[in-house]
C-alpha cells in the first residue's frame, strides 16, 4: 500500500483490515521518501538523536564560564564583576576547568553542578558528564541561537536585516528553536521534518514511528506527514506505558475489543474523528510492538528526566525488535526560567540534567553504541548576563545568544565550536553594551547576539544522522542563508 | 453528612420560574448546495475576470492553479451583514489532500437573488501543504454555519484525472425559483433534542435529563436569562487559611510528633487539592454551570498555574475573580487579574520594581491574554502587509515600556487596607498593593494603533514629591495602560475566537468570529459585557442546528470535559452513592494530559493555534492527544464505567462512581438493544451516531448475555466513550 493510495482513501471509510495494514509500517508515512525509497537500501547501522530540552532558557552565562586572566577576551573578572554585586557569580574555585583548544588552550570553567555530587559524603548515582569533557565526548557549540541570517550588532540595532519573530518571548523562541526556522510559524518541528523526509529509506520495516516523544507531543517532534510515539517515561514499565485496560478473555470482551477496534474504521469523512482514529491506531500498534521488553544495566537517577532518558534507552535496547535504524527522541525538562532563587534552582537543575546524561551516556557504551547515539541541548535562549534582583533571590531575565552542550562518542574532540563571534572566537565578549550585546545604552542588560543559528547547529546533527546535503533546505529553509552548515562537531565513526 | 445530604436535596429542587420558549427559533440553517452543470456534476463556473454577475454558461473547461473563479451557491438564509467570510470554500483533489481556498468575495447573481457568486481563488489558504493540488479534476465543496454543501467536479490544469464523485452524488442545477422557506409551526417548548443536547455540551459541563427537560420546556434562550442571574457556586468555596511560614504542628504534614488532624488537613488546607475538589464538585452539581464553564474557559486564556501557585486558597481568590466577571466586563477583569496576587506570583508582577524590571506579565497580557502577536482583521484573520507578511503587534521596546507601567505592585501586606492579611503568611487573597518607592516615573511609551494617541503616552511624574502623589500617579498610569491594551482593535477578535473554540468549535468561520467580536466591542462599556457575548457565541447560527455536517466542525473534547460529560450523563455519585463525589480526580485525568489548576506553563494545556499533524484542521486540545494520551483516555473511560474510583486507604475520601440502571433497565426490556442504542445515541451523540457505528456496537453489546444488562449498557457506553466519534464533541 502506497502512501498516495492511503491518502486517497483516508477521506473514506476504509476497512479495519485496510487501515490496519496501512499504519502499520510508518515507514509509508512520507511521500518524499517514497520516492527516494527506489534510489537506495536501507542503512546497514543504527543512529540515534536524543533531544534534551531545558525548558525556560537555561543560563548559559553560568554553564560555561571563562576561567582564565587573559584579558584579550572576556575573562573571569568580566564575569565576576558584571555578576558577582547581585550575587549571581560563581566563585571561581568552583568552577570546573577545561581546557579549550579553539581559545588558544585557555581555559573555561563548567557550573560545578556538572560534575561528581554528594550527598551524605557518598557520589550520588554517578560522576556526571563533566568528566566526559576529558575523555573527548563532550562538544560545548557557543553562543546559538535564533538567526534568520549572519547577523552583526549594527545590522541588529539598525534594523537593516530581519530579525526573528518575537525575540525574549518563551512560546516564540520554543517554537523557533524546534521548528529550525525564524522567519515564520510553522506548525512543525525539524524533528519531524527530517522523520517525514527519512523514515521509508531509512525505517522501512519499522514497527514504530521514528520519532519517540518522553515528555508530550512537543512542536520539535511533529511532522508534516508523521506522527511521533508519544509514551511515558519511566518508571512505568515500557510494556504498560500504551496498554488498554479493561480486557479480559471472554467472548464478550474479545467482541467488544473488535467493535473498539473497528470504530476507528467508520466515519471517516469527518476528518476530527478520522484524526483522532489515526492517533490511536498508531497508539494501538505500537502497543502490540512494546509487549516486552528488558531493562537497562546502568542505574539512572529517579529524577524526571532520569526516568524519561531511562525509558528512552529501554526503547533503543528494543531497536531491533522494533525495526528501527534511525531514531529522534525527545526529552524536556522545565524550571529554567530563573527569574528569581537561581542559585539553587539552576544548580539542582543542572546536577539532575549532568546525572540523567551520564547514566545514559554510561548505558549507551554498556550497549555498544555510545558512537552511534548523540544527545544534545536545546534550550530558547540564554538569560541576561545582567542579574535580575539581587542577593538571595537573585535571578536573571530573557536574551538570546546561548551555549547547548552535546554528548557522545560521535563527538569529534572536546572543545568549543560554532561561528566566530565579532572578536574572532567562538565565546562572546561578555561586555554590557559591548560588541555583542543586543542592548544598547547605559541599560544594556548583555544579551548575546548568536553567531551561529539554530539551523546550523541542527543542521550538523541532521547531517550526521544521515539527511543528504542536498535535502538540509527542506528541513531547514533558512540554511541557505549561512555559509556553513557542518559545524564539524560529529564525525562518523 | 448532614451538609451533604442537604446539598443533595438542595441539588433536587426544581426551579419553580415559569419561562416560555416563545423566543427561539427554528435553530437549523439550510444546507448550502452548490451549483454544477444540468447534466454532471461540473462546478458551473467561470473565470472571475469575464464574470458579468450573470449565471455563466454550461462549459466544460479546466482553470490554471492560482487564478481566481467564481462557483455559485443556492439554498441559504444570510443575516444582513453575513458575506464572504461567513464561507469556506475547500478541494480535496486526486491524491485525498484537502486545500482550503481564499474566498474572496460574494455577489448574488444579476436578478437571481436567490443565488449567489462566490469568488475564489485556486490556492492553499492554509499554506500547510508545500505544493498545489494534484493537477486534473478535483472535487469541490462549500461550507457554511458548520453545514457542508454537496461536492461538485473542477478541473485544475486539465479536464480529467482520476478522482471519483461521490457515492449518489447526482447533478445540482441552479433552481429557477427562490427555496421555500422553512415553515414556522406554533410549538411549544424547544423541540430540537439534537441541538438541546449539543447546547448543553457548549454550555455546561454535560448534560443531564433534568437540565435537557428544562430547556425543552422553557427554551435556550430563557434558560441563559435564568443561568445569568444563578447564584454561584453551588458548592461553597473552600475557606482556607493562607499556609503561616511555620504550619501548625497538627497539619504539617506530619512533619513532627503530633500527628496531622484531620489526617489529610495539609494537602486540604494547602495544597491544591481542596481547589481541584471544589471545581470537580462544582462542575458535576452546580446549578450555575454556565458560569462555571466560562470561568474555567477564562482559566486557559489568563493562566495561572499549581506547578507555583501551590496552595488552594491563592488558587480559589484567582478564579473568583474569573468566576466573578464571567458574564462581566472585560476591562474590569483585565484590572482585576493584574492586580490578583496569583498572577502576581505567576508571572513575576509581585516582584517586578523601577530598579529590577521583570517583562514576564507585560509580554503576556499583550501576547496571550489580549492582543495577540500579529495584526487582525475585524473576523479574526490575519492581516498582512504589502509582501504577504504578518504585521506584528508590538517589538520588545513596547514590552520594556508595559514592563515599567507594572513595577511596584507587591502583596497586599499593609494592615489597614488588607482584610485577609495574616502574619507570617504571603497574602495571596487580596488585590496587590503599590510600594510607591518602587514604580517607575519616567515617561512609557504604549501600544500604537489607529486611536491610540489618547492612551500611548504616559508622561513622566512631574509631582511625585510624596508617596501620595506617586500612587496616584502609578494608579492612572496603570489604568492608562490597561485602556491602551483594551482598546486594541486585536482583543474583539482575538479573545472572541478562543472562547468560541473553547465552547463551540475549534475553527469557527471568520464571520462567527466577527459577530462575535463586534457583540464584544457593542459593549465596550456595558458592565455585562461579556453575558452578551456568551449569548452572541452560544446563539449564533454556526453554534446552533439539529444537526451538523461539516466534517471539520465540532472540537476534541478535553480530558477534563471528557470526565464532566460522562459523569453529570450517568448520574456521579461517591463510590457507595451514598452521597455526592468528593471530586478527588486528579489523578484520574492525569495520564490524559490535563490536571484541573495545573497548566504546564502559562501557555494552557495546549495552544489555541495548533494544527493536527498530517491535516490542516486548528484544533488546539489536539496538542494533548497523543498515541499515550489517547490509550490514557480509553483507560479512564474504562475506570469509569466497568469500575470507580475507590474510597482511599484512609478513609478521607469518597471515591466518585457512575451509574447505569436506567440503561440497564433498557437493556433488560429489549434484548435487542435497539432502544439502549436509541437512549445513546440521543444522549452522548445528539442522534447523529452513523448506521454502521450503531450496528457494529449492537453486535458487540449483544455478545454479552442478555441475563446480564447492566454489562450491556456497560459495553454501550463504553464503546461510544472511546470512539473517536464521541470524543469529538460536535
């Protein structure tokens, strides 16, 4: 059965059989793909994108920290004095160094939550990813964020290019960043796009669809043609988390089991009702695909996004069962948004998002595959480098320009990456009204103008999990508007 | 008990008002048909440039994609002022996509009044699918008042291709003569039991058989007088006390050696629960369901949220002022809800001063409370620049200006003007009080609009020597600001569409929404303005009718709705139905996606413009259902209907079950099940459930033996619960 058939018919009543047979493999789901599906065979490896996204605008003005004297570029005075009256500055000595070979060998610091954690004088379920930097699977890609194209501060405050829609507002800058374009609203997301794009060629015997959504049907996971798995996370077993209830054996119940079935196949012009019957049939076969499982080896942390990662890696330890080639799932954790008590918030935020990472990072090497799963930030903005408040309620509001981290074996070496900034690295200059800034005056609160996009640094990703060079500007409109589109941050291996 | 049992008889009187149904109308609109050639079903039609206004000729040709035809429609009944927007015009073409077509203009035909020219253009309004259609014929189809006109054949590029009439579709000439109106009988009472039945779904939380006789004999019209003046609540609200910094040590949660009395008192006194009880209780026996149903519409538009508001008693003083102006004025709520401490504390207003600004209430009252991100026309639709683009609203710097009016306002902690101020205690109950040292006095620039000199400027305090002074100064401001954001021509139309897709439907026809907006805006002053805009989206004729065929009308019903309907339909009661339900059902809805007072984020459960995958219908409660959410609604359904939910371990609670044993007394009369089909259908479907739906579940329901009718009314309600038919609510 053809896509184009299904469609044709969807607009009809279609038998149960039929559209049984038709949701079936999701693989029939993109029409684009169709077409490619006769060009080649499907991969001969597994892949996997694992989205985290840190819900709210994390701040990256205390995620990644200079932690040198060099005063050539910003340093850690500039950050302690722009931070440090209201109370927001992290004491040097905590921060945890790396070593950055794009800035010259300088070195960096991480937020110390990033790294090992105790608790009663005993590590708390592991050291966290902070140690991966290290080991070279930890790439920091700086100052992203919405761009509609290369964009300087004169050209900013100017007016003289276009700017993305509703900058510093949460809903917006969401949308954008999981949409992968800024010049418009879309009602999908570039996950999505790429599964309507890959999952013939690349699942065609898949038992589920490509995406898989831990936290809700988010923007970032809905396609044009495809519909992500929408599941719970852990700790409800991955084999009771689409399970219809209320079944027995009888034949009563077998026959009310058929009717419930086959109302999905009736009514059908309605296109509401035939809506909601797609998404449930999709519900309904994914659930025969999940009846068992096994559990994963590493202890992840019972956290929220320690359980949605956990189902997450249960669902990849299935991958063969299942079918898949190419997965995207995606994670979402909330509380970012520090207008106020950062300190601690931010700190126990970033100690559960390093504790989540690393159990999964971890359970991704116990099954072999660490080079071949990436998890990655996305996050709507960065916060002001200015604090809002001040002593112990200090928080920071809404800007622009931020660092996301990614994680993996695929990573090429640790360090940072992303378009040089205006003083010629990758790391802005911290300076209120300064080169970077996209406020200006004697109020300029510091809020970074990106120097690489959202598409950009998607686009590496995309490239890696295997979108063709040439289909980029399907996913991602907007792309033909930066010059580079392979951040270099992921290699194959 | 005893207060219960009074409730419960309470619950059971009758209103003795005697009201007549005299008022209504007829509530059915006619069906639109739309005009093919005499001897096929061809779309008569024609270029829109040749068009003289006159019926054109029979001719077979193709149009090229892009270009602008006008189609003829017969059969309507228009109000004076319903035109092109009132219509929508789509195509499905050979590959099944449907496309929705612009339509531009309306024009009856030169001396044939009775029909009139739609002009059209053959292009993607939506912008949802990245190419045109399918070049080749096409079946066309003409929508109005949530009524679908038959489908006739166009050709697009070329005469031919392969898509198939429709099954009986037969040729639909233009009538020589006017359709005959519909005949007014003298009738008494409001005899369309379809549209009674989708009426009280709009309008309250379900509807029962007392509410449905009520309004068959006193009619919908007199029954909105009597809920615009019903006393609210029914059940009173919790009076809490605010949580002291240090709780009693006998309702803290256990957090010591005296042990918690009641068990529960923490989570009663401050948590959420008692809040979520209350609307739960509320929405299964309130008399003044109407009001509770706007309030809770209200809650998703002014969010605020128990992931920070964490106790019932913040919660209850935000909704009372929700509930309070429900049929009230919106500037008024506007005012209200800024200065309410929970929104307050929810977006950051509490906090927000001259020297530490925080943007987050004045991004939203513009954004999502108001005016919206871009420019609308008077019908809700976007307008659009020269180049095709949306004209925002507003940039950041009209942000930064709202930011400064709204500094300085706190909680309400100054013992002579604060009635509910308790020491030790954030005082979340009354209004938000000005710390003068802390507003701002430089001069704000506001929105800019077409007349909003009078209100765009405020100047910078030239007198604020005193506190005195500077409260008078912020308290005009304040006003002013408010008037410059209500006077937006966006807030008719903007917060006109999302209450019609909050009560009716979730793509209501831009005419609908002008009607609607132009009720709000007649009423700009009227202290119950929005009672007239209740009444002007529940009474328009897009609302109203017997029986809908527009495939896209009607909305997904939310979970929490899903549950109301279902339990007010069979007769909600505590687990032994001794008494009423506790409304302890959080819970229950949880997997579904929605927790009654717990909103992700200040965004709602789910946004007003969503778009389903895969499709191009608006449907915003579809953003919560997903392949877990929908398995999640099943399983309640399920809990619900072949069990309930229990009394807990400790006894503090009720538990809340369903009852059947009208359905199964019909099931026992007639062991074909027709007459419980018949009750369903009429009850859950407003009677529109298809043949085949009704036959396959007869066939089900009588697999279970008939020694056994409760099981099969069971199984009935069951299967119609789940079906995605009954979930959406049409």
């Amino acid at each position: 059965m053809k896509r184009r058939e299904f469609l044709k018919k969807s607009g009809c009543a279609l038998t149960m059989l039929g559209l049984a047979t038709q949701i079936h493999h999701f693989g029939l789901m993109s029409a684009l793909a169709q077409k490619m599906q006769d060009q080649s065979t499907p991969p001969n490896d597994y892949k996997a994108l694992v989205c985290i996204f840190l819900n709210g605008g994390n701040d990256g003005n205390n995620t990644v920290i200079p932690n040198h004297n060099d005063s050539s570029v910003s340093n850690y005075s500039v950050y302690y004095n722009a931070r440090n009256p209201q109370g927001l500055a992290i004491p040097q000595n905590q921060l945890l160094p790396i070593s950055v070979p794009r800035m010259g060998g300088l070195t960096y610091g991480l937020h110390p939550a990033l790294g090992p954690q105790t608790q009663n004088g005993t590590t708390i379920v592991n050291n966290g990813i902070y140690e991966l930097w290290a080991q070279g699977k930890m790439a920091i890609v700086t100052n992203v964020g919405t761009l509609i194209q290369p964009t300087t501060r004169q050209q900013y405050l100017n007016r003289t290019v276009p700017i993305p829609y509703q900058l510093y507002s949460h809903s917006d800058q969401i949308a954008q960043f999981q949409a992968g374009r800024s010049d418009q609203i879309v009602s999908f997301g570039w996950g999505g796009k790429i599964s309507d794009l890959r999952t013939s060629q690349d699942n065609p015997n898949a038992l589920v669809p490509m995406i898989t959504s831990v936290a809700g049907g988010e923007l970032f996971t809905l396609g044009q043609l495809t519909l992500p798995l929408s599941i719970a996370s852990a700790p409800t077993p991955l084999n009771q988390v689409l399970l219809l209830q209320g079944f027995g054996t009888s034949t009563a119940d077998i026959e009310r089991r058929n009717a419930f079935n086959q109302l999905r196949s009736f009514d059908r012009n309605n296109q509401l009702v035939a809506a909601a019957s797609n998404i449930t049939e999709q519900a309904i076969q994914a659930s025969n695909a999940l009846q068992s499982y096994q559990e994963v080896t590493v202890t992840f942390p019972n956290t929220t996004l320690g359980n949605q990662l956990k189902q997450v890696a249960r669902m990849i330890k299935k991958r063969n069962d299942l079918g898949v080639n190419r997965q995207i799932f995606f994670c979402q954790l909330g509380g970012f948004d520090t207008h106020q008590n950062q300190v601690s918030a931010h700190s126990s935020l970033l100690t559960q998002v390093s504790q989540a990472m690393r159990a999964f990072y971890d359970e991704m090497v116990v099954q072999g595959i660490a080079n071949k799963v990436t998890q990655f930030w996305l996050t709507e903005f960065n916060r002001t480098f200015n604090p809002a408040g001040s002593g112990s309620t200090v928080g920071s509001d809404h800007a622009w320009g931020n660092h996301l981290i990614v994680i993996g074996d695929a990573v090429a070496a640790s360090d940072f990456y992303g378009i040089n900034t205006s003083n010629g690295t990758p790391f802005p200059t911290l300076t209120f009204n300064g080169p970077d800034d996209a406020d200006s005056g004697s109020n300029a609160r510091g809020r970074w103008i990106p120097s690489t996009s959202v598409e950009q640094f998607a686009a590496t990703l995309a490239k890696w999990f295997g979108v063709p060079d040439s289909d980029l500007p399907t996913v991602f409109p907007k792309i033909t508007n930066f010059p580079i589109r392979d951040l270099g941050f992921l290699v194959n291996s | 008990m005893k207060t219960c049992k009074l409730l419960i008889l309470a619950l059971s009187l009758v209103f003795f008002i005697v009201a007549r149904a005299q008022d209504d109308p007829n509530p059915d609109s006619p069906t639109p048909i739309l005009i093919s050639h005499s001897d096929s079903t061809r779309t008569l039609s024609v270029s829109a440039k040749s068009w003289r206004g006159n019926l054109p000729k029979e001719v077979v040709r193709s149009f090229p994609y892009g270009t602008e035809i006008v189609i003829f429609v017969t059969n309507l009944d228009l109000l004076p002022d319903e035109g092109a927007n009132a219509f929508r015009v789509y195509i499905q073409d050979a590959k099944g996509r449907e496309f929705r077509l612009p339509v531009l203009e309306m024009r009856p035909v030169k001396g044939i009044d009775w029909i009139y020219g739609l002009i059209v253009q053959l292009k993607d309004e939506v912008g949802y699918w990245q190419e045109g259609p399918e070049q080749g014929d096409v079946l066309m189809r003409v929508s109005w008042r949530g009524l679908t006109s038959n489908r006739t054949r166009l050709s697009i590029g070329f005469v031919g291709g392969k898509i198939e009439d429709d099954p009986g579709a037969k040729p639909t000439p233009a009538p020589l003569e006017p359709p005959k109106k519909i005949q007014e009988t003298e009738y008494v009472g409001y005899r369309w039991s379809g549209d009674r039945m989708r009426f009280l779904q709009q309008a309250t939380f379900g509807p029962t058989k007392a509410l449905d006789n009520r309004i068959r004999r006193i009619g919908i019209r007199a029954w909105l007088e009597e809920q615009f003046n019903a006393p609210y609540p029914t059940i009173p609200y919790p009076d809490l006390p605010l949580m002291p910094s240090n709780p009693p040590s006998d309702c803290n949660g256990n957090q010591n050696d005296v042990p918690d009395n009641p068990p529960d008192c923490y989570r009663q006194r401050y948590g959420m629960y008692s809040a979520q009880k209350w609307f739960y209780q509320e929405a299964f026996y309130g008399e003044a369901q109407l009001r509770h149903r706007v309030a809770w519409a209200l809650s998703q538009i002014w969010v605020i949220s128990g992931t920070d508001i964490q106790q019932s008693s913040h919660m209850i003083a935000y909704f009372q002022v929700l509930a309070r102006n429900a049929f009230g004025n919106w500037r008024q709520l506007m005012y209200e809800m800024t200065l309410n401490p929970g929104m307050g504390e929810y977006l950051d207003m509490a906090r927000s001063t001259k020297n530490n600004p925080n943007e987050n209430y004045a991004r939203e009252i513009l954004q999502l409370f108001n005016v919206g991100l871009f420019m609308l026309n008077p019908d809700g639709t976007y307008q659009r620049d020269a180049q095709g683009n949306l004209i925002p609203t507003y940039d950041q710097n009209v942000v930064n200006n709202f930011t400064k009016v709204f500094t300085g306002w706190s909680f309400c902690e100054d013992t002579a003007r604060c009635p509910n101020r308790t020491p030790g205690a954030v005082n979340f109950k009354d209004p938000m009080l000005l710390r003068p040292q802390n507003h701002d006095l430089t001069a704000k620039t506001l929105l800019n609009y077409p007349g909003s000199d009078s209100t765009r400027n405020i100047p910078a305090c030239t007198n604020c020597s005193n506190s005195a002074a500077i409260e008078t100064y912020a308290n005009n401001s304040l006003n002013q600001a408010l008037d410059n954001i209500y006077n937006h021509p966006n807030v008719a139309p903007f917060i006109s569409r999302i209450l019609i897709q909050h009560l009716v439907t979730s793509d209501p026809s831009p005419a609908y929404v002008a009607r609607v907006a132009a009720t709000f805006n007649a009423n700009r002053s009227n202290p119950r303005q929005l009672k007239e805009v209740v009444k002007a989206i529940l009474l328009d004729p897009e609302a109203r009718g017997n029986v809908k065929t527009e495939p896209n009308y009607g909305k997904l019903r939310e979970p929490v709705q899903l549950l109301t309907n279902l339990a007010r339909q069979f007769d909600v009661m505590s687990a032994d139905r001794t008494t009423i339900s506790d409304g302890v059902l959080t819970s229950v809805t949880s997997p579904s996606g929605q927790v009654a007072f717990m909103a992700p984020s200040v965004f709602n459960y789910y946004p007003p413009d969503f778009v389903i995958p895969g499709t191009t219908l608006n449907a915003p409660e579809f953003a919560i259902y997903t392949t877990g959410t929908a398995i999640a609604r099943a399983n309640m359904v399920n809990t619900l209907v072949f069990s309930r939910i229990n009394t807990n371990s400790s006894g503090v609670t009720h538990g809340t079950s369903l009852s059947f044993s009208d359905l199964e007394a019909l099931a026992a009369a007639d062991p074909t099940s027709n007459q419980l089909l018949d009750e369903l259908n009429w009850r859950m479907m407003n009677g529109n459930m298809s043949a085949e739906m009704r036959n396959r579940i007869i066939t089900a329901v009588n697999a279970v033996p008939s020694s056994n009718p409760l099981r099969r009314a069971q199984t009935a309600v069951y299967l119609i619960a789940t079906s995605s038919q009954y979930q959406i609510q049409r």
